[in-house]
C-alpha cells in the first residue's frame, strides 16, 4: 500500500517511515519546504521512501504527493511557539490536508493526537479511552494552545471521516522518549542540579519511539484498527522516580534526584494561581507548571492501562522498558 506521512522529519515521523517501510508499504514522506538538512537526510535514507515537499498551510503541492496514495498518517502539528502559531500549523494545516485528501484514493487516515486531550482534572484512579476530554471553554483556555489544537484537530478529521467514508484510526500517545528527548516536563521539574521528581511513585505514561512508530504503521494495515481511538502507552509501569534515576545513570548526566509529593506540589500550584488571581485578576498568566491544569495533566498519579491497544494490535509493545533503555543509553565495553 502506498501511505502519505506527513511530518515525516519529526522526532516521531522518522521512525514511523522506517516502520512503514519495514512491513512493506511503499512510504510518500511528506517535508515541509523549510525542512532542515538532518530531517531531510534521515528520511531519504530509507531506500525507496519518495520524498514530498509541502506546507499544509498553502498545499499547493498536496495534489501530486497524494498520487496513488491509499492511506495517511498525519502526524505533523506545532509543539512550540505561541498559541496563534500552534492553532495555525495543526488545525490549518489539517484543514488544508483534509480537503486535498477529499479529492483522492485514500481509504484509510491515522492521526496522532495526544492525552493532552483528556480532562485530567475529573479522572479518578484510571485514565482510558474512555475518559472524558476537555469541554469547558476556561478550562480549555488554561490548558493552552496544544490541547485546544488537538482537540479541533480530532474534530475536523472525524468530519471529515464520516463525510468521505474513509477507515480512521486516532492514535493519543503519552509522553514519546529517546535519548535526547526524555519526557522530564512529566517527571518534575529542574532546579539547578536538582530534578524535582513530583509525585514519585507515580506511573508514567511514556511510549519508546520505536514502539510508538510501530504503532502507527501497524494502524495503517491492520483491519481492527479502523474506528478505533487508542491510547499509546507502553505496558510496562514505570514510575516517576525510576525513569529519573535510570536517565540520570544512564546518561551520565549531571544532577540528583528530589521526591516531591504529589499533593506538596499541587497545594503550591493551587496557592500561585490563588495569588495571581487576587494580584492580577482572571488575566493573569502563571508559568504552566504553576497552573493547576497544567500541573495535573503532566503529574496526577493515575493508572495507564494499555489492554484496549494490545487487544487491537494483537500483543505487547514490541520492546520492554529495560530493551528501549539499552537501545537509548547502549553500554559501552567498559561497562558491561
């Protein structure tokens, strides 16, 4: 099958390429025109991935990369810059791709949204597919451009799903980790040498790269996939507090490990946005950290259980927490 994948030089697309390829689809690479020399190398480095360079935005070039295309993976969206730029290159841009996919071959689209979506606030002990998203407008607004971006951007494509008929698949990663790109926003907080580990027997709800990439080349060709909005959480439990420490060891890097309870920090981010309101009044902004939606999306003990994405895919995670480890921090001889 030949598969479109957009945001192919990200940090996750890479390896969804490579994945695609692996299980033999024929991969259209999908680059923005302003695509760095790395991303560019690295996915033309996988032999016979055709490359397409285009902005989602102004698609002009969409009509020619969606040429015997059959299914799409979208997975190119803003992660940084302000809110204006974030809603423009996810929820824009989707826009703009769903309406050349509207006029094409293409049977089957996967998207990557994210459990930013979820309403952290009100779950209680377990947080599933079933779990509510974000409706309040406030609260919507004190979550931030990410989460309202990929909320509308599930929205358009499950329109645009039910009106073109096509099989869709949305896939909500947790945090997604390699070496280098270590979720610890969702760990705690660093404070000199110090890594605030908050809430540290917490689970984490963490995705090696290379099992989520494969992930989402599985969504593309496998049937029980379609219709399905999953979770990708690896099944290991792992908590706050040992992914610091293996990182810290692992890495090499610098630093030492602080237990902050949950609830020490929650009551500080409480007290902060109490003081900023009575100081600032309702337009006050605090860091994110010090926001109480924010501080529970990224640290609120709760459980990821992975049976509904195992159940579909037929199985667990392709590596283990200790293989994804070693593959992210491999030994040197001295070491082993």
């Amino acid at each position: 099958m030949r598969v479109l994948v957009t945001g192919a030089g990200g940090f996750l697309g890479r390896h969804v390429v490579r994945a695609l390829h692996r299980r033999g689809h024929e991969v259209v690479a999908l680059l923005r025109p302003a695509a760095d020399i790395a991303a560019i190398e690295a996915v033309e480095a996988v032999e016979g991935v055709r490359v397409a360079r285009a902005d989602l935005r102004a698609p002009a070039g969409l009509a020619g990369a969606l040429d015997g295309v059959h299914a799409v993976v979208h997975l190119a969206a803003a992660v940084s810059g302000d809110e204006d730029a974030q809603f423009a290159a996810t929820v824009i841009g989707t826009e703009r791709l769903l309406e050349a996919v509207a006029g094409s071959d293409v049977e089957r689209f996967v998207l990557a949204s994210s459990i930013a979506v979820y309403d952290w606030g009100s779950v209680d002990a377990r947080l599933t597919e079933d779990s509510p998203t974000v409706q309040d407008v406030d609260a919507l607004d004190r979550r931030g451009g990410y989460t309202v971006a990929k909320l509308w951007q599930e929205r358009l494509t499950r329109r645009a799903a039910e009106q073109q008929g096509w099989e869709l698949t949305i896939l909500r990663p947790g945090f997604i980790w390699a070496a280098g790109r270590e979720p610890l926003a969702g760990i705690g907080q660093t404070l000199g040498p110090l890594l605030l580990v908050l809430g540290p027997r917490r689970p984490l709800p963490i995705t090696y790269v290379e099992n989520c990439a494969e992930r989402f080349a599985q969504a593309v060709d496998i049937p029980a996939a379609a219709g399905r909005t999953l979770n990708v959480i690896d099944p290991d439990t792992v908590s706050a507090w040992r992914f610091a420490t293996e990182y810290l060891r692992r890495s090499r890097a610098d630093g030492r490990c602080v237990p902050v309870p949950y609830r020490l920090g929650r009551a500080i981010a409480q007290l902060a946005g109490l003081t900023s309101r009575t100081a600032f009044g309702p337009g006050g902004r605090l860091p994110s950290i010090l926001t109480l939606e924010h501080f529970e999306a990224r640290f609120k003990p709760l459980d990821f259980p992975s049976e509904r994405l195992r159940s579909v895919f037929r199985g667990p995670a392709p590596l283990t927490f200790a293989e994804s480890l070693d593959l992210a921090y491999p030994r040197r001889a001295d070491q082993r």
